[in-house]
C-alpha cells in the first residue's frame, strides 16, 4: 500500500484552502484561454479558407449563402462544444493537477512538509505526484531527524557543562576546595564532551559520506587479537571472559580496510558488550571466511535486548538502558556507519536473559 494513501483525504481538502492556490489555478487558466482563443481563431479562418476555396473551384456564385450557413452552425453548435470539451477536459487533466503540485511546492518552501497531492491517474502528472509525495516525505524525515538530532545533542550536552558549572562556582563561593578530586571529576567531564564531539564529527562524516579511510591489508585474526588484548585488563575487574576464537591452521583472513576504524567498530561493540554481561559471563570475539570476504561476530551470554528495542540500537543516541549513561550513545550508530563505509554490513541477533550477537559481514576488497 502506497504510504501516502492515509494522507489523500486531508490532502484534496487541503490544496484548495491554501492562500496560493486560487491564484495559481486562475494564472493558469488564463494560459489556456490564451492558447484556446487563437486556436479557434485559426481554425474559423482554415473553414472559411477551405469554404472559399470550394466555392472558387465549384464556381458556385451563392458565395455568401455557402458562407453564412457554415460560420452560423460553427459558432452557433459545434465551436461552443468543442471549446467547452476542450476546456473541460484541458482543466481537468492539466490545470488542477499542476495547480495542485505548485500550491504544495510553495507550501513545502514555507516550511510545511505535511503536505501531499493527490496520486490521481496513472499518466505523467500521476507519475510526477507520486515523484512529489516521495521528495516531500524524504525532506520531511529529513527534517524530523536535524530536530531530534538538535534535542539529543542538546540533551547529551547539559550534563557534563551543568556538572562542570556547578563544581566551578562551588569553588569560587569556596564549596568545594581545588582539590585532585575536584579537579578530576571536571577532568572526566571535559573527557566525555571531548568523546562526544569526536563521536558526532564521526557520525557526521561517515553518514556525508566524507569519512576517509586509510585502506591497508588487514589481518583479521590480529585485528581481533590487538582488540581483545586492550580490553582484558576491563573485562578481567569485572570478572567476564574474553576470547578469541579463530581456529588454529585457517587460512590467513586477509581484507582491505582502515585497521583503526575496524578496531574502532570491535571496540564500541566490546565495550556495549562488557556494560550488559555480568560478571561470570563471556564475551568471543569469531571470525570466519564468509565469500566474497570475512564474517566478524561479537558474542555474549549478557542480558540481552527486548525485541522492540532492536530496530532502535543503531539510531543516534539510543540507549537501551537507561541505568547506563556513561556512553554517548553513538557507539553504535557510529560502527554501522564506519562498516557500511567498507562496503560491508551489520546486524544484530539477540534474546533476553541469553545473549546478543553483532554480525559483521566485510568484503575483502572494500
């Protein structure tokens, strides 16, 4: 079903109420008298030109009775109905429509991109509708993102600058002494608007399409060695298991991509896995050779995530639990970006109180 069928309705009362439409349906229908009138100008002097002409060639010298008659039933019977068929059918299938698509154009230029036109018809003003309701919903999307990017951004700002505030003027009015514990706390404060700006420049670049990666031949099976190891002494003080498991006597993995933001994407996915695996847990890191390139899997036996929160974990700021807050809730949205800038893919499986599995899908030419 067409998404903007539910919208049609609204949108046929609509069009017509709009200041710009009645002017816009009048402009243009003075174009079509204007090209109607000398039409059926040119068409009174071909009959009579063609009467004439028979008259001459007849020798018929009841000229004036061969013209009278004719001009008389033309005007009288057949130009009324031509003309009123012809307008009719030109107003129906050519004016409204295009009314319609101007009025709606000058409404999406003023910032209303609610609106829609009718899909009526299956020509070329059908075809251009349709082609106008699309564009229309893509910018609206479009729009409803920057707002809620605006809020998040927002959002994810005024904690640490109101903890840094506070803890400031607490030492000027001398509530708190300048003391390593003051002064560290501010510091880990600036650290994560530090972390946030970086993730957003990221996210910004990758999603523009503008991200440059430094492509080099990657060995898998290091790439998942060097992430593992910079992560066991975290994941030994919370008592969770991390391996590797790359069969011993595989044939080297070899792709091409940026190592540093692979170990970037194998890095936000370990560190989402480690807040959501207790302790006594486990975290494996798999590869395999997956034609035409490589399969990477992050595995745990944590929490899980609810079914209706799986179409959200990659979105922007997404936060699946909100007892976790220390992320800036990009990671993810982040390593879908950095993957898909490789050429490749990822996907998430997972259950409650089971586990979760990331699936990464890499070509070996990216």
């Amino acid at each position: 079903m067409n998404p903007f069928d539910s919208q049609f309705h609204h949108s046929r009362l609509r069009y017509r109420d709009h200041p710009k439409w009645e002017p816009k349906r009048k402009f243009l229908l003075w174009r079509l008298f204007r090209f109607l009138i000398p039409t059926i100008i040119f068409l009174l002097i071909f009959v009579g030109g063609i009467i004439y002409l028979v008259a001459r060639l007849t020798g018929n010298n009841n000229l004036p009775t061969l013209w009278i008659l004719p001009v008389v039933f033309v005007f009288a019977i057949l130009f009324p109905m031509m003309f009123a068929m012809a307008a009719r059918r030109s107003f129906s299938s050519f004016v409204n429509p295009i009314a319609r698509i101007m009025a709606a154009a000058d409404a999406v230029a003023d910032g209303d991109f609610t609106v829609r036109v009718p899909e009526d018809g299956s020509g070329e003003f059908g075809r251009l509708a349709r082609s106008f309701n699309r564009m229309v919903a893509e910018l609206q999307q479009s729009d409803q993102l920057r707002r809620n990017l605006t809020a998040d951004v927002a959002h994810e700002l005024r904690t640490p600058l109101h903890i840094i505030q506070g803890n400031l003027e607490g030492i000027l009015d001398g509530v708190y002494q300048a003391e390593p514990d003051q002064i560290n706390l501010l510091i880990d404060q600036t650290r994560q608007l530090t972390r946030l700006v970086d993730d957003l420049r990221t996210l910004s670049l990758a999603e523009a399409g503008q991200l440059s990666l430094k492509k080099e031949p990657v060995d898998v099976q290091e790439l998942l060695s060097d992430v593992a190891t910079s992560f066991s002494g975290q994941a030994e003080a919370a008592g969770i298991n991390l391996r590797v498991d790359i069969r011993p006597g595989d044939i080297p993995m070899i792709i091409s991509g940026d190592a540093g933001r692979l170990d970037q994407v194998l890095s936000n996915l370990i560190a989402n896995a480690l807040v959501h695996t207790p302790s006594g847990g486990a975290i494996t890191l798999c590869a395999a050779p997956h034609p035409p390139g490589v399969r990477i899997q992050v595995v745990d036996n944590g929490s899980g995530i609810p079914i209706e929160d799986l179409a959200f974990i990659f979105d922007r700021f997404w936060h699946g639990d909100r007892s976790h807050q220390n992320s800036s809730g990009l990671g993810l949205a982040i390593a879908r970006q950095l993957v898909q800038a490789h050429g490749g893919s990822i996907t998430v499986q997972s259950q409650l109180n089971q586990g979760t599995t990331f699936t990464i899908d890499l070509p070996d030419k990216s």
